[in-house]
C-alpha cells in the first residue's frame, strides 16, 4: 500500500519548501532524541541524592488494621519509612484531584483499590528501597469488593467511600444535558428509532516513560524544586502552593523531555507528593519514578463508559434526534482531568457532526475499587467515548435503514453554510466543511470499488468489512470564563525577546511530551516576523523560565498556546514598526510590512529588517515616546472559543472466519485540523493517533477479576499495538481555517485517537453482516469477535 | 524500573563446570540461558534464586548438526537461529512457522530451545513442535548422560524431567522421507502468547495415505499429543473429510481454561479449526516432498 502523496492544493499549507514560516522542516529537537541525547526524569541526577519506593496494597477493598514498620528502618540503607499515619500529622494524607474531590495519598483507613499506595520507603539506593517494600509488615482486614459498575448503586453494594460523611452509596454525580421533553417528542413521532448498548471499556494511556519524580527541598532557603513528568508544570505549581503549604515563589517545577504523556501526565500522583515529603524528612533531594506494572495499576485510566444509545430518524434516513444515558466508572477516587463545570467534561458533543432537531443526554458517575483517574487521554476530556457512540450509533441506524453508512453521514452533516453553529447541547462549532472532507476520504479509499471487492468476496464467503466514521473534535479550552482547571482558567502565556543581532526566544507555558513544540512554534514566530525558524529558540517546562499556563492536554497547545505566540510575536512586529519609524525617520503610518522587514510605502528600498530593528531598539537610536529600549514583549491568550477539527475516516477489515482474527488491511484518514503548521508533524500526530485507535479496537482493556485484581498490570496482559498490526496509513487532508483562532488553526494531538476506534468496529461490525451481526464492543479480540459471529457476543464489562 | 530481589551470579565455561557449578550451589541455583523467561518472572519477584548460573557461554551446546538420519539441535540454539536456517525449514517447517510467531525479534535473539522446554509453559510452542517431530532430549548430570522420550521429558505445567543438578543438552529429531509439519497459531498480538495453537507431522506411504501422523496442541489443556488423531489418519489418503475429523477428536481431547485470551468454547473451537488447518498444510507439505 502506499501513501497518498498527491493532495489538492492547498494555500493555508503553505509552501513546502519555503525557507520561513510554516512548512514540512525536520524537527529541531530531533538531533538530541537520535543521538539518545535527551534528557528524561531518571537521567536526573542529584549530588546526595536519595530513592523512594511505594509499597502498594495487594487486595482491592480492605481496612488497614496496622502497619509495622521497624524491620524495615533496621535495614542498613533505610533512610525513612513514611506512612498515613505520618501524613496525618502533616495534613498531607489526603489531596485534592482535579475534580473536586479528595485521593489518599497513603492509605490511612482502607484500601479502595489494588495497587493503591500504603508506605513510602526512602532509600539510598533503588534497589535497598523496594527490598525494605517487603521488610513492612502490613494487617488488612479484607472487605467485599466492588468491581461491576453495573452493581454499583444496588442497596447492598459496599459503599466505597464510606470516610466521606453521610456518604450511604457509591454514586457520585447525576448529570443531564439537553432538552429531555422536546427530545423524548421527537423520538415518540420518528418513523425509526434504534438503540444499542456501546461499551467503551477501561484502558490505559500507557506512555513509554513512566511517571516519576525528583524533589529537591532545601530547607536553608524554604525553596523546592521539584522534576517532574507533568505535562502541566504551571497548574503544578499552584497545586504545590495550595496543597502543602510552600509559598508560591519558593517551588520551581521543572519538566524535562517527556517520553509520552496522553493525559497520564496531567494530574498529582501521590508518589511526587510522597517525593516532596521525602526530600523535607531527609535533607535530602529524592527520586521516584514508578515501574511499569506500577503506571498500569495505579495512575489514570481512562474512558469506562457503558452507554446506552437511542437515534430516531425519517424512514428516508434524516437523523432527528439522539439520546443517551452513560453509566461512568470513576474508580475509587473522582480524579477525572477535566476543565468544564460538568462532571462529564466534553462529552455533551456526542451529537456528532450531525444536524439534528434535539439531543439528550445524562450521566451517572459511580465509585467503584478501582484505580482512580479518567484522564484526558488523548479523548479531548471524553469526546472520543463522544465520537464512538455516536458513529457506532449512525452505523446501527444506517444497518436498519438498510443504507451506505457514508451516503446516510452525508445526508445528514450540518452545511458549510451552517457555522458558526450551534448544536443542542450548547456547543458553537467554529467552522467546517465536512461533506468535503467526507467526499475526499471516499475518493482516496476507492469507495465504489471497495464496495464492489466486498460483494464478490461475500460470494466466496469471505470477510471483509469497510468501516466509516466521521468525527467533529473539540480542543483549545478554555475560553477561561468557561474552563477551568480547580479554579485556574484556561489561558496561556507567551513571552517573546528579539535579541539584539536579530535571534529570537519564545518561552511558552504548554509543555511537549512529543508533539514537536520546539518545531512548530518556532514556525509561528517566523511565519509572524520573518526570522527563520532555526533563529529562534523554544523555551518550556520550566516555571522559573516561562510565563503561567495551563498546559499541553485535550489538543489545546496550538489552539491556546499557538494563538499566544503569534499575538505575541504580532505585538513585536508592531513595535518594530514604531522603532523603524523612528530609525527611518519617518511617521510609522507611513510604513509597510514584507515579510522580516519594515518598509516606506511606496519606496521599497528604503526599510530595516527585523535583525536591523532589533539592534536599533537595543542601540542609541533615539526612541519615540513611550517605547522602552528592547524588542521583547508578553501576552496572555484568553480563547474567544473552542476550536473544532474534524475528519472522515474509512477502515478496511478482513476477518478471518475459523479464527476471529481482524486484519486492518487499509486506513484512509482525511483530517482538517484548520490552518497547517508543519504538515510533516501533523501526519506523526495522526499516524499515532491512529496506532492508538487499533490498539483500543482490537486489544486494549484494562479487565478485573471478581477479587478486584487488576489482569493487566504488564505489557503482557495490556496489549498496546506494534508495527505488525497497523497498515500503511493514507492520510488527506482539507483546511477550513477557524475563524477566530489567529492563524486558523485548530489542533491535531488528537484527532485520530478520536476517530479512528469507530471506523474499525464499524468496519469489523460489516464485516460480520453475513452473520446478523450489529455490534462488537471492543478489544475486537479473535474470541470477541468470534464469539459474535455466534451469536453470543457479551459486553467486556 | 522493575527489580528482582538480590541475587548472586557465576558464570559457567563449559558443561562440566555448569554442572559442578549447579552441585555446588545447590537447590536455590538456577541456570540462565537467554533469559527471556526466568528474568521477568524474577523481576516480577515471582521466581527468586539465589545464583543465578549463566550458561551463556557454552558455546558447545550453540549448534545445528546433521548426524545420519537425526538432526541434532544444541540447547543454546537461540529462536533466531532456529528460524533463520533453511536446512532446518527444509527438514522441519513447522519449526519456522512456530518461530516465525514466537515472540519478537528482540526476545528470538536470546531466548533458546533449551530454555523453552525447560521452562514448559503451557504455552511454550516449541514444545508443542518437538512433541509431534517426536523429539529425545539429551540431559547431562552427575550420573552421566540420559535421552528421554518427549513424554518422558514432559511432567506437566512448568515440570520437566531435567534434575536442579543437571542440564538439557541437546535434542534429536529423526528425519523421515515423505514427510511434513505445520504450525498454526492464534495470538490477539504479534509476540502475545498462544490463544491456542496445534502443530501437526505426517509421514506418507508410498502410495500417498498416511503412513504415520501426530496433532499437538499449545496453551489448550492437552499435554500429549493426539493419540486418537493419530489412529484415525493412519493408513487413509489425505482429505478435508479426515482433517475435520481429526479437528473435532481434537475439540473433544482438549481441556482448556478460560483467561484474558479467550472464553472455553473459543479454545475448543480454535483446537478443532487450527488442527484442521495444521494437517492441511502438513500433508500438502508432505505430498510435495514426495514428488519433489
Ligand atoms: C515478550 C515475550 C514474549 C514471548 N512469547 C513467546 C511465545 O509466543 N511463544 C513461546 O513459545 N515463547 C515465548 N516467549 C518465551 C521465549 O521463547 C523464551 O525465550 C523461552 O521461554 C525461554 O528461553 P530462554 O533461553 O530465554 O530461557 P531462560 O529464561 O533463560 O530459562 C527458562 C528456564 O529454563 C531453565 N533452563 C534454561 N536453559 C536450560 C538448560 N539448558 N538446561 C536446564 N535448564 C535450563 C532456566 O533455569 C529457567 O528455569 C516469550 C518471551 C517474552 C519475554
């Protein structure tokens, strides 16, 4: 299979060899990662420095009758042993999440989940600290687990949370958005109405670095450094200052290369808290970073959704209306990262891409023993559960209705000339041009063809399946009267200084865990004042050189932060603009802007560059009034709205009929992501995206035994994919630039993650149409898969 | 990071000194050959020697060596080897269909046959192979050299016959004309564990029906081979008629549990669908030999 390479043309792209600005330019932090000369957490090294270990709890529901601690302070390079007990006392064993609620940092009244954190040991070497893990002698009185969330609200569940008072169940919010009346009319007078259960079981972000952290107190100073894997070193530091009580000024949070983050790098685990009170105890500066089985069992899962799908249609297949209920799994803790005031942050947009009269939708979140968390897993804050029922649920109808599932999409997207639009639940799409982008996917797969290969192959009794899918995202939080992170609002910083030979550095408040930030806002700078991007340096992750921000997460770096940079670098060029003024000696209406210079209209010869302007403001040039001395400058980026890429997506599937297995022959990905940065980092962006979603369609899941064990606490039992199991990706792409995003674009992080799950099952779904079958919840594994070709396909949770 | 509990290591130069090594050391003695399965379970602290002999450097036992009408594999012999010679694929290719999916590349580098038996998982697939090639082991101990059966090898999950004092050394295959082998597995993942597997060799007569057959299953409750298989292809030409048969005496022989990978009914159908499949393949393979 190849890649597609021939794409429309396509101004917003710009120019691919154009020495400024945007454009497909290698990545400028490359050469360090090739030549294995990154910097991750573990590589940090600190003179003296010490190692922690957490004892985690073996069972999934138990109250902790006693901890015994002496064999392992008598070991030899046994520094301190830290319980609840202790955090107590410093008011520190319990901390706020990022949903208003509170986790245990150690244990002190009972454990809520396998995994969960019981002992800190603080060691002199690693090795010493998880062998005194086994010298703790640790009593549980085992309790009932609850491991179903389906059981979660029965009158005999064991209720969870039972520290909080008057607490007698495990729910923890019910939640409705949508007309309930005007949609429940709609549905009672559709000609058709179809519903589905969809599952969007419990999986991992799974980055390849696990999380970690290195604290450094010094207590001469009252000053803590803190290394951490954090994709929002900012919100950190505030948390710090809140939660243990060290002033502000005095915590300097630093991030370094991320090895992948996914939203499992967003919260506060209790390990870099436990870091922090390890370094005070001792004197000493301390390193933990957790194993893998460690990252699986205990830091933020994400989705765990069972959803229950309602569509109601026109027999000629015009989509009215959708309704849902979603029972959530939150785990034993309420830790979802999310930035809306609703507990069920973005996924109010499951009524698609679609034009519809009314939409409803309601939420009930349980407790369960299970880890916390619901993370911003590359789903944009639960748009991809968003996304996959609602294709999942248009694939149904288009099942019913006996119709092409892209012909019924097309027949029912909201029109070019519908945006700015406004769908029932309160959501303003910024732009959009979706039957293009539909139309463009279809063309590049082949459809017609495809189509006429399936009908033959279903002759001979063969399986193959194409799946659509098309998904509208919605990234770039805040504006912050909207969104918020506990209390913080979503806006982000950028401050820019031109040096005075005419070399640039921006310093950005978004942290990258492999986007390429280096690269891309680099690009921006130069596409806004004309110096090359190799010219100008990329400053982030650390809070002592960057301005505030709320972080890289739910693809909001370039809408947020990339709206910042280029106001910031806008905000130069006008101030350059006074400075020629002055050193022309000319009025500065008079002047004229090219690309990296400043000219008099109407006389191009005479003018000054960026680099020329620069050493102006820094030299004797006589200045005008109210100029000061530099060409620097500082914004805040506060998002007038959220943006809204989108995509079409075909899958080609074969399955194997003896044996269930699923073969992803063929992918077409078609994105439109807005105005294009640097279109080479936009295709790595979606070929992970993609590898992501195979992983989830066909073999992630994060499964429980009865017991409340965690059966996925390694890379054996969690499956992520591998090159053997995803095809050459086809990527296309159109650009319908958001209107009020400064430069057009919108985000791409993750868009394929988003997309691409519904097109497999979709695809797998009409592969198995010779046999009745109308849904497969994933992992599609070949026994699940099998086991609908049966007939018995059951839900994985 | 993920870390074993502490261990001492000694390094063994020849088979002599691994076993002197092995008797000195005792019972919490281990040897390591590619690692690949021993490591993560002592990482996992599941598995806790306290030496650790490293059987790395016996090069005596890296080797793959025709000897008549045997072909005599070295326990050292790492996957890679094993799959990448053509002698070997010619005489035997169910051994590479098995190692084609066996792992990935990286653990195929290491990880050896010798370790592979030794460590008689369920779902080890080349134990599996060497049962139906009807393979003998070759152990070395204190007492001297003996050659087991595959069956005498074999006393079940994780259980072989080899002492703690002494070594695998070596297997045998005998090399029959007219023959074929083939493997056919199900895993949800490149280098996931077997779903379930079933190897299959079969030996034709001269005039095309079998003259001598065995079916194997891997990871779905069957230590043995198939005896029943067996009785029922002996002496019939090879057809889809028989294959499904073979398939569903299969189905009804296995015993396996459900896990992650897959529910019992799903196991049972995979016995019956891969051993039809395995035959196929093996008695076309055989067939090929004889005209060619
Ligand atoms: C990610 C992964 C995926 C895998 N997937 C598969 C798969 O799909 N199918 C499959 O069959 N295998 C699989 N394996 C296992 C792999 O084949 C191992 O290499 C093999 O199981 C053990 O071989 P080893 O040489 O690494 O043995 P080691 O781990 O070194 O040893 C295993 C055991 O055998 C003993 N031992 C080793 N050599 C000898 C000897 N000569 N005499 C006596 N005792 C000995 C050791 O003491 C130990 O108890 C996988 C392993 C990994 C890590």
């Amino acid at each position: 299979m190849t890649v597609i390479h021939d794409r429309p043309s396509n101004p917003a792209a710009g120019d691919e060899d154009r020495p400024i600005g945007y454009g497909r330019i290698q990545r400028k932090e490359d050469p360090r990662f090739v030549r294995g000369q990154g910097h991750y957490l573990d590589d940090i090294v600190l003179p003296g420095m010490l190692h922690g270990a957490i004892l985690r709890a073996p069972v999934a529901h138990a109250r902790l009758v006693s901890i015994d601690t002496t064999n392992a302070l008598a070991h030899p390079k046994v520094v301190a042993v830290i319980t609840g007990k202790d955090l107590l006392g410093l008011k520190l064993a319990w901390a706020p999440t990022l949903s208003a609620d509170v986790q245990a940092v150690l244990v002190t009244d009972k454990v809520r989940f396998q995994g969960q954190e019981v002992a800190f040991v603080v060691a002199e070497d690693r090795y010493a600290a998880r062998d005194a893990l086994e010298l703790i002698d640790v009593e549980y009185d085992v309790l009932p687990p609850l491991v179903d969330a389906r059981k979660a609200l029965d009158p005999d569940a064991p209720v969870i949370r039972d520290e909080i008072e008057g607490r007698t169940d495990n729910r923890i919010f019910d939640w409705e958005i949508g007309d309930k009346a005007e949609t429940d009319a709609v549905f009672a007078s559709a000609d058709v109405v179809v519903s589905q259960e969809v599952v969007y079981p419990r999986v991992h972000p799974a980055p390849m670095e696990t999380c970690g952290a290195v604290a450094d107190f010094d207590a001469v100073n009252g000053r803590l450094t803190l290394y951490e894997t954090t994709q929002a070193p900012h919100v950190h530091r505030t948390l710090f200052a809140i939660v243990a009580g060290i002033p502000e000024h005095k915590i300097r949070i630093v991030s370094p290369d991320i090895g992948g983050g996914f939203g499992n790098k967003v919260g506060i685990y209790p390990g870099y808290i436990l870091a922090v009170v390890g370094s005070i105890v001792s004197g000493r500066p301390v390193k933990w970073v957790e194993d893998r089985s460690e990252n699986l069992m205990s830091t933020s899962f994400a989705r765990d959704y069972i959803m229950q799908g309602e569509i109601a249609a026109t027999k000629e297949g015009k989509i009215l209306a959708l309704r849902t209920h979603v029972l959530a799994d939150h785990g034993a803790f309420n830790a979802t990262a999310q930035p809306t005031k609703n507990p069920a942050g973005f996924f109010s947009i499951f009524t698609g891409s679609y034009d519809l009269l009314a939409a409803h939708c309601s939420v009930t979140g349980v407790y369960t023993n299970k880890a916390p968390g619901g993370v911003a897993y590359a789903c944009s804050f639960r748009v991809t559960e968003a996304v996959y029922l609602v294709e999942r649920m248009v694939d149904v109808l288009a099942r019913k209705l006996n119709m092409d599932p892209a012909e019924l999409r097309l027949k029912n997207f909201i029109k070019p000339e519908q945006f700015p639009y406004a769908n029932k639940t309160g959501w303003v799409y910024d732009s959009g041009n979706y039957e293009a982008a539909m139309r463009l996917s279809m063309q590049l797969a082949g459809y017609e063809d495809l189509r006429r290969e399936q009908a033959e192959k279903r002759e001979r009794g063969e399986l193959m399946g194409i799946g659509v899918s098309f998904f509208t995202e919605v990234v770039g939080a805040g504006p912050r009267k909207h969104f918020d992170i506990v209390g913080l609002g979503m806006a982000d910083g950028a401050e820019l200084r031109v040096h005075p030979t005419g070399k640039a550095v921006v310093r950005i408040s978004v942290q990258s865990q492999g986007q390429g930030h280096e690269t891309t806002f680099a690009q921006i700078v130069a596409e806004e004042l004309g110096i090359p991007p190799e010219d100008i340096e990329v400053v982030h992750g650390d809070t002592d050189q960057t301005p505030f921000g709320l972080g890289t997460y739910g693809s909001r770096s370039t809408p947020v932060s990339g709206g910042a940079v280029a106001l910031v670098a806008r905000k130069v060029r006008e101030k350059a603009k006074l400075i020629a003024g002055a050193m022309l000696e000319t009025r500065p209406e008079d002047l004229e802007w090219e690309k990296g210079r400043w000219f008099v209209k109407g006389d191009p010869s005479v003018g000054k560059t960026i680099a020329e302007i620069a050493m102006g403001a820094h030299g004797t040039v006589a200045l005008p009034e109210g100029v000061d001395g530099n060409l620097d400058a500082e914004v805040t980026y506060d998002p007038p709205n959220l943006t809204f890429p989108f995509g079409a997506y075909i899958c080609v599937v074969d399955v194997d009929p003896g044996t269930g297995q699923v073969k992803v022959r063929r992918f077409i990905a078609v994105d439109d992501c807005g105005t294009r940065i640097n279109p080479m980092i936009i295709e790595g962006q979606v070929h992970g995206g993609l590898t992501d979603g195979v992983g989830m369609a066909l073999m992630e899941i994060i499964e429980f035994d009865e017991a409340g064990n965690c059966l996925a606490g390694s890379f054996m039992d969690y499956l992520i994919p591998t090159a053997m199991e995803v095809p050459d990706w086809e990527t296309g792409f159109t650009v319908t630039p958001s209107p009020h995003h400064p430069i057009g674009a919108k985000g791409i992080g993750e868009s394929a993650t988003v997309g691409s799950p519904p097109a497999i099952v979709n695809a797998i779904v009409d592969a198995l149409a010779p046999f009745g079958v109308t849904h497969v919840d994933m992992p599609c594994t070949p026994a699940r898969v099998w086991a609908a070709m049966q007939g018995r396909a059951r839900p994985p949770i | 990071m993920q870390i074993p509990a502490p261990f001492d290591y000694v390094r063994a130069t020849t088979v002599d000194n691994a076993l002197e090594l092995l008797a000195r050391y005792g019972p919490e003695s281990r040897v390591v050959a590619g690692g690949h399965s021993l490591l993560p379970m002592m990482k996992l602290r599941l598995s806790r020697p306290e030496w650790l002999i490293d059987i790395n450097d016996l090069y005596e036992l890296d080797f793959i060596l025709r000897d008549g009408n045997k072909l005599r594999v070295g326990a050292m012999t790492r996957h890679t080897t094993l799959l990448e010679s053509d002698e070997v694929a010619a005489l035997f290719p169910i051994v590479r269909d098995a190692e084609l999916v066996i792992a990935d590349p990286v653990v195929r580098n290491r990880g050896t046959i010798g370790g592979s038996l030794c460590q008689a998982d369920p779902a080890e697939d080349l134990s599996t192979v060497c049962d139906v090639l009807a393979a003998e082991a070759v152990i070395r101990g204190p007492r001297g050299e003996r050659i087991l059966s595959m069956s005498e090898f074999h006393r079940g999950p994780y259980e072989t016959a080899v002492g703690q004092d002494e070594l695998l050394c070596e297997l045998r295959f005998g090399i029959r004309p007219r023959s074929g082998s083939a493997y056919e597995k199900v895993e949800r993942r490149v280098g996931d564990w077997a779903v379930g597997a079933a190897g299959a060799a079969v030996t034709l007569a001269a005039d095309g029906t079998v003259d001598d057959a065995a079916v194997g299953l891997t990871a779905l409750g069957l230590d043995h081979p198939l005896a029943e298989a067996a009785a029922v292809l002996r002496g019939r030409r090879p057809d889809e008629e028989l294959f499904a048969r073979a398939g569903t005496l299969a189905a009804a022989a296995c015993d396996p549990v459900a896990d992650q990978r897959g529910p019992v009914d799903y196991k049972r159908h995979l016995a019956d669908e891969l051993t039809k499949r395995a035959l196929r393949r093996a008695c076309d393979r055989a067939a090929q030999m004889q005209e060619g």
